[in-house]
C-alpha cells in the first residue's frame, strides 16, 4: 500500500528552494524538465508577480511519487516580509526540508526556521545547496550547525571537490556514525561483532528520525542534481507516521485562495479522521457549520476532483466561506503551535480613484482571509484603512496584487512602525455595571506585568456562584479585545490578567452586560497600572569587507544599535547587531551605498523592548474610549 508524507521545503531567501523543488519533480518523474525560477517556468511560481520578480510570495503544493510512497510538497516563500506562508505551512507538514546555501551558511531566516522546528518537535531534512558555488564551505557550515542545533545531525553523504567539479559521493563511514548516533550498546556491539542484523540499523534510524532526534543532512547542488536522488531516497526510507481515520475528524487550514470558477479554496492537513464531499464540518474558530462543497488535489495551477481526504493527506475543500488561513476544522488541539510571524509595520491603503474605496475595503478583506496577519483595519470617523506589514517588499506586492486580481490601483503609505504597551506595576481594575436598567454586571480584574514576551495570561478565580460560567466565557473573549489598544492607542501585552472578583444578577443580568462591563474593567486596571511603550527591536547580520568596518559601525551607533564582537574571516567580517525597527526603514540601501554595494544585511523581529525614556509615541484611538464610561455604555448599547 501506498504510504502519504507531507514534506515542506523551507529556506532563507536565494538559498535556491524553489530550484530543489524543481529538482525533485524532474527525478520522481512529475516534470519532463526542471523548470528556472529566473525564467519563469517553475512549477510552484505560478502567479503572475512570481514569474516578475523571480520570487516565491505564496506557498504552492504540488504531488508526486517515490517507490512505495506518494509526497504532497508544500513549497514556501524564503523571504522575511513573505514567513506567514512558510510558518502556516510547518504546521502542515510531517517533515521540514531546511536548504541551507553553502556559501552563505545560516542567515536570519535560517535561525527563525531552526527555533521553529525545535520548538515543534519536527522532523527534519538539512540540505546543504550550492556547494558548487564559488566559496562555498560545505563541511564548515556541517560544523556550525552542529554547534547551532541541539538535535543530532547525521550527514547521509559527503562532498568532494570544489566549484563545478564539486561531487557528492556515498559516506563510506554512513552506518557507523549512524549507529553511534542511534545510542543504542546492543546495536553498537551487535555491529563492532559483525552480527548485526540486516535491516535493523535502518529501522532504528527510521525510528530516531521520524521522532525528530536524529536530522539527516545531505551536500547537494539542486542546479546540477547531486545529492537530490538521495534526499528523495531518504525521505522515502527514514520517515514513517501512523494514520487514524477511525478518529474525530481534524485538519488545519494551512491556506487559503481565491481562485476563479472555483471560488474560495481552504488548503486543508487532515491531522485525524476523513472528510467526504457534502460532509458538514465545523470551523473552531467561528464554530459555524459549512459543508464541503468539493475536495481537490493541488498541483501547482491545476486541480483534480477527490472524494475524500484520509488522516494526513493534504487537499483543498470549496463551500467554507467563513474560514482563513490558520483556522482549524473539526477538533482543534489544545495548544497551536507557537509563531513566529509578526509584523511590526503598518501602512495606509488608498484607492488612486475614491470610487473605489468600497471595492479596496473588499479585496483587502478577502486578501485577509489568505493573510491574517495583514490585519486589516477600517477606521470609520476618517474613512481610511490600514493594514500591517513584515516589509517594504510586501507593501509592494500587496499593491500589484490589487492590481492583477482587483484591477484597483492603489496609492501605499509610508510605512509607520507598531508599539505595544505593557503594564508598568501590579493594580486591580473594576466596574460596577448596573445602571441604567436592566443591566448587572460587576467585574474586577487583577492586572500584573509580565517577562517579555510572555504575551497575555488570562485567569479566573471567581466561582459560578459568583458570576455564572456563561458569563465567565464573555469575559474570557472580551479580554483580548479590550486590549487592542491601551492607554496610548497600542496593543497591551506581556501581561496577566486575573479575574479575581464579580457578580451577575438572577433577573437583571443582560447577556451581553459582561461585554459591556469588561472593557470598562480593563481600562480601569491600565489607568491605575500605567503602562509604558515598548518598540520592535530587530536582530541584523552585516557582512561586510573588513575596510568598511568604521563606516558601518558608525552608521550602527547613529541608529541604537548595539553591536556584538565582530568575526573575521577572508577579508570580511561579519557582525550581529539589535537596532530599533523604527531607526532601519533604509538601513539596507544605505549600507550598500556606503560600501560599494558589496554589503549584505538580513535583519529578523528579535522582540518588543522597552523604548528610551522620554519617548513619545502615541495612536489615535479608533472608536469609542471605555474610559468615557457614559459615551462607551451608550456605544456598546447600540444607543449613539
């Protein structure tokens, strides 16, 4: 019988993942010829702007077979303004293909993608591209990854030669490592005596790997083919997962599109059950019921009918018209995986024709629907929208996007850098709602600081006698919401907030009285607290030639940055650095003016610091302030 594997292929930018891919079709068979990335004939660079740019900004499935096993392969985007569609993806997937380019090494992204799959618990693939590349340092970068990553690192190969002659041949010393790696004296003895038994070094590895403690690595050059066969080879023979459709159904969309005739396409993991044609599934998030209109099978730009979807297949439902990437179907998981993903810009969105603001506030909406995280915000009282960003890049693609699909031109505004806010000491907050009538609803709220980046922590310790369960679960969901925005318009976060006391009334509590009254609560809790702006901080990697050193740290001190000791290595010298967000918009091109061109900077979201005393940076609320007690009631009423 045929077995299923889910794979993802995931890399920094120009690390040539999109060329693996391309690669791998060729060898199973799936493509006469690997298409080019730069001549815009890949596969999975099926949109438009892709085959422009020469970039991957969505991630593309596509289908094909190896031996006894058939591979669904999620191809993601390496760019950092682009990581959404790579993070939706690693929770698809049952094995991550990290390629990582020999010349370059580990890069931001790298590093981002590394913690992810640490803290997933993920299988993984490490395969070392372009290893014929002029300066590439295969067994060098083998090294610091064994240095960078906790897991085990097992090479399945090893090079030879340099540049075009570079080769990847069979490790002779393959089955010794791997059982040294595999820690197991019986196996050890039974392999020094020679009476190990055929296969059972094989089923150990199979084992190991498939649990995520053992990382197969591979020297390849996607371009020529070396070292590909082998990664097919290995995924095919090291990873194994059971399947269960007895169980309840579940899947996480892991994408969704809007492709004309078929309308709105949820790309769906089955992680238990099945679904069928016309099954009715329920949306976790929203808990409406949809029924699966049709199943489909990806493959790039085209599509076939299915009938089903097994425990652990991937595909495509039409008819959920509520749903969006990240949402789960049927039973949910008690945690999601931790993200990643996290924008730190926002930009103004505005049609070039004022005709068309209604038109761009609905393509914005369902562009949402593929990209949550682009949080989407219409502001009534100015008649504006925003939308948040990872980059420059992204605003950009966001605006040709509008063009192809929409036809709507539209004008992007400088991009503005997002602050948080976090309380500054220990204080309750509380709201006695009880007037005017008939309304009861009494909340107090305990509200204290937090390490950063913990986010929010909610907690109730009041009994049903108190506050009736019903009415504990509005409370739970307003939270969040009422800390959209805090005492100087930001998002409030690294926080917990305790519901520690309250009451309803038998007669005269409304079920909605606790939506109203925990806003009120909250804003009480932030204005007895205080709170204090924290500023995204980014963490930069400069490699640069060692005789601009002054000049880039010269440019790093007028911007806040604090550098690290530097390394130096061939004439170069690399450096990392945190910088304030706010103080990097042109950092890039101004580096590269400054050394000729010959500079290159990646930078990642390290976290939300503290910003420097006396910094002012204050946002417009949008609606109604719960601190004006009266006009909220009123709004929240429906009364204004």
């Amino acid at each position: 019988m045929e077995r299923s594997l889910n794979i993802g292929i995931f890399a920094h930018i120009d690390a040539g993942k999109t060329t693996l891919t391309e690669r791998l079709l060729c060898l199973s068979g799936a493509r006469r010829a690997a298409g080019s990335v730069d001549g815009g004939t890949a596969a999975t660079d099926f949109l438009a702007v892709e085959r422009r740019r020469g970039i991957s900004v969505r991630a593309a499935s596509v289908l094909f077979s190896r031996k006894d096993c058939r591979f669904s392969l999620i191809d993601t985007p390496g760019h950092a303004d682009f990581a959404e569609e790579a993070e939706l993806a690693l929770s698809a997937v049952d094995v991550a293909v990290l390629v990582i380019s020999a010349a370059e090494g580990i890069q931001s992204q790298t590093e981002i993608l590394l913690d992810a799959l640490r803290r997933r618990h993920l299988p993984a693939v490490l395969f070392l591209n372009q290893c014929d590349r002029a300066g590439a340092r295969p067994l060098q970068v083998c090294a610091e990854l064994k240095k960078a990553i906790a897991t085990e690192i097992l090479p399945l190969n090893r090079p030879e030669g340099e540049g075009k002659y570079f080769r990847a041949l069979p490790d002779p010393d393959f089955t010794e490592n791997a059982v040294a790696l595999l820690a197991d004296e019986a196996l050890l003895d039974a392999y020094l005596a020679g009476t190990a038994e055929e296969g059972r070094v094989e089923e150990q590895l199979r084992a190991a790997c498939s649990e995520g403690k053992i990382y197969p690595l591979l020297y390849g050059c996607a371009v020529t083919g070396e070292g590909c066969e082998r990664l097919l080879d290995a995924l095919a023979a090291y990873y194994s997962f059971p399947r269960d459709d007895a169980s309840p159904f579940s899947a996480f969309v892991y994408q969704v599109e809007h492709r004309p005739p078929l309308g709105k396409l949820a790309h769906i993991r089955v992680f238990g059950g099945s679904v069928r044609v016309r099954d009715e599934v329920v949306n976790a998030r929203t808990q409406s019921r949809s029924k699966a209109a049709q199943i489909k099978r990806i493959r790039g730009d085209k599509y076939a009918d299915e009938t089903i979807l097994r425990d652990g297949e991937i595909g495509a439902l039409t008819g959920l018209e509520d749903v969006r990437a990240g949402d789960w179907l049927g039973e949910r998981p008690a945690a999601d995986p931790p993200r990643f993903c996290e924008p730190f810009l926002r930009v103004k969105v505005s049609p070039k024709e004022p005709a068309q603001l209604t038109a761009l506030r609905a393509a914005l909406g369902e562009l949402a629907d593929e990209s949550p995280s682009l949080n989407v915000e219409w502001i009534a009282e100015k008649r504006e929208i925003t939308v948040s960003v990872t980059g420059k890049i992204r605003a950009e693609i966001l605006a040709e996007t509008l063009v192809e699909r929409y036809g709507i031109a539209a004008d992007m505004g400088t991009p503005s850098v997002i602050y948080r806010e976090t309380p500054v000491r220990e204080a309750y907050g509380y709201e006695h709602y009880t007037m005017p009538k008939p309304c009861w609803a009494v909340v107090r709220f305990l509200i204290q600081p937090l390490p950063q980046g913990s986010g929010l922590v909610y907690e109730s310790t009041v009994s049903e006698k108190k506050i009736a369960y019903r009415y504990q679960e509005h409370v739970r969901t307003s939270v969040p919401r009422a800390l959209e925005q805090g005492l100087y318009g930001w998002q409030v976060t690294d926080l917990k907030v305790t519901l520690t006391d309250g009451e309803d009334h038998p007669q005269h509590t409304h079920p909605l009285d606790f939506f109203v009254a925990t806003p009120m609560g909250i804003m009480d809790g932030l204005k007895n607290a205080g709170t204090r702006l924290l500023e995204p901080v980014l963490a930069l990697r400069i490699r640069a030639p060692e005789q601009f050193y002054g000049k880039v740290t010269g440019e790093l001190r007028a911007r806040r940055a604090q550098a690290q000791t530097p390394e130096y290595a061939d004439g170069f010298f690399s450096l990392d650095a945190d910088a304030p967000a706010a103080e990097c918009a042109d950092l890039t091109e101004t580096l590269a003016s400054l050394t000729g061109g010959r500079a290159v900077c990646s930078a990642r979201l390290k976290g939300y610091f503290p910003c420097p005393e006396g910094t002012v940076a204050v946002r417009e609320r949008t609606g109604v302030d719960p601190l004006d007690r009266s006009k909220w009631i009123l709004h929240a009423r429906g009364a204004l």
